[in-house]
C-alpha cells in the first residue's frame, strides 16, 4: 500500500491515518487511490467500524494545489472531473459503508478536508482544531459534499457565512453550533477517538449501521415515507442475532457480546 496512507488493525476496527504530513495532509492522486482502498479493504475484510485521522500538526488542508495549478498545465484543469473521479466517490463510500465512521481531527481541516471530515458518522476535535470552508479563498464552491453537509448541519444562514467568508470555525464553535459530535482537549482527543471506535466496533454494528443509513436518508424522504423505511429496518433488527443477544444479556443482568450480525 500506499505509504500515503497508514493502516492500524485493532481487530474488529481499523485506524486509518492520512500521512502526507510534510504537505499538511493534503491530497494528490496517489492519496486519493490508497485512502478508498484502505476504505474498501476495512468493508471487504469485516471490519465493523473505521477511525479516520490525520498525521502531524493537522488533519487535512483538502487539495494538493501544486498538483492542479493552471500555470503549470497544457490547458486549464478541469476540476469538475477531479470532484467526479475521486471527491465524491469517496465521499459516497464514506456513507455507504454500513458500519461507523468516526474522524478525528487534529489541527486544520480545510477545503476538501474540512468536508471529508463532515462525511463521517461521528467527527470529535481536538480544541487546536480549525474548520475552513477554504474554496473562496481561490475562487472555489465548497466540494467533497460540503455544500450539501454545511446546511444540512449548521442550516443556510451559517453555511453560506462559511462557504463565502472562508472563515475559520474553531473547534468547539464548530461543536456549539453542531457541525461537529464533540471538541475535546487535544491531548485526550486520540485516547477518546480510539475508546468510542472501540466500543462502537464491538456493539450491535447491524443496527448502528441500519440507524445510519435511516439518518441519512430522512434528509430526502418524506415523513410518511420514512416511517416505512424505519419499519423494513426494524425488521431486519428484529431477527437479527443481535438483537436476540440484546434481550438475553439485559434479562440476564449480564454484559452483552455482539457480532454484527
């Protein structure tokens, strides 16, 4: 693999780490191909829930610009194609996996890496931590979903004041105003990131995985719509050995084991 990219496997769980930290983490190509196969290779392999962060002093600062600078290329870039053939693939594997995704983001998360983080299920910051909506800066549109995550989270008046003013959010107004699950101090934020991973790998990841693919579609679906789709999840739930597991370890008074399944 990819030394762009570092894998630790903690067994039911995976750390992945982006490791470009000399170029604050930002993405080339090489990274794009090695972060969605790490990605894949968590999901084909079993694994029940991801921890996404960043090496060194920040987390991501979204696009590589050296590799997309006009005054270096033949002809002008097409950047819509670059959205198409690595930003948003990767932002829909994040959502199609069906286990949690928890990012932790340490430092500065800007542009592309700023709303690669908002596509997790579960983002903690540590409080040295920036969220900037960095496209306006260059005469951008925020990507990487961040122009559907931004209203969808914080709502219009806020979305727009980032996605234009290209202002840094701290970490903990990023919390307040619920862009984000958590801020935490920057020395607990790993210990913490790796504790809730943990725990949530070795829980009822089917269901966990059925409530975020339910959370995530009620963006789109009408009311009496999702009440359907809450009934065909709840089923699967409900003969699920899971749930079976559930029940047993809580008339028993004991600690559960879950499976997954």
């Amino acid at each position: 693999m990819s030394d762009t990219i570092k894998v630790a496997d903690h067994g039911a769980w995976a750390e992945i780490t982006l490791n470009r930290p000399d170029k604050l983490n930002s993405f080339n190509e090489e990274m794009h191909y090695a972060l969605r196969a790490a990605l894949e290779a968590a999901r084909d392999g079993g694994k029940r829930a991801v921890l996404l962060t960043g090496a060194g002093r920040g987390f991501c600062a979204g696009q590589d610009l050296g590799d997309r600078d006009p005054s270096k290329m033949a002809g002008m870039p097409d950047l819509g194609k670059t959205v198409r053939d690595f930003y948003a693939p990767l932002v829909r594997l994040i959502r199609s996996l069906e286990f949690p995704v928890v990012c932790a983001v340490n430092g500065v998360a800007a542009g592309a890496g700023a709303n690669l983080a908002l596509a997790a299920d579960i983002v903690l910051a540590g409080h040295s931590a920036k969220f900037i909506q960095s496209f306006a800066k260059v005469g951008l549109i925020p990507d990487t979903g961040g122009s559907w995550h931004l209203p969808h989270l914080v709502g219009e008046a806020r979305a727009k004041g980032l996605a234009l003013t290209g202002m840094s959010l701290p970490a903990e107004k990023a919390a307040e105003w619920g862009l984000i699950w958590q801020a935490l101090p920057d020395e607990d934020l790993m210990a913490e990131a790796r504790k809730l991973t943990e725990g949530l790998a070795h829980g009822p990841t089917l269901g966990l995985g059925l409530s975020k693919m339910c959370i995530q579609q009620a963006a789109t679906a009408s009311l009496s719509d999702h009440l359907e789709t809450e009934a065909d999840a709840m089923k699967t739930c409900g003969e699920s050995d899971d749930y079976a597991e559930g029940v047993a370890s809580f008339l028993e008074k004991r600690k559960p084991v879950f499976k997954g399944s």
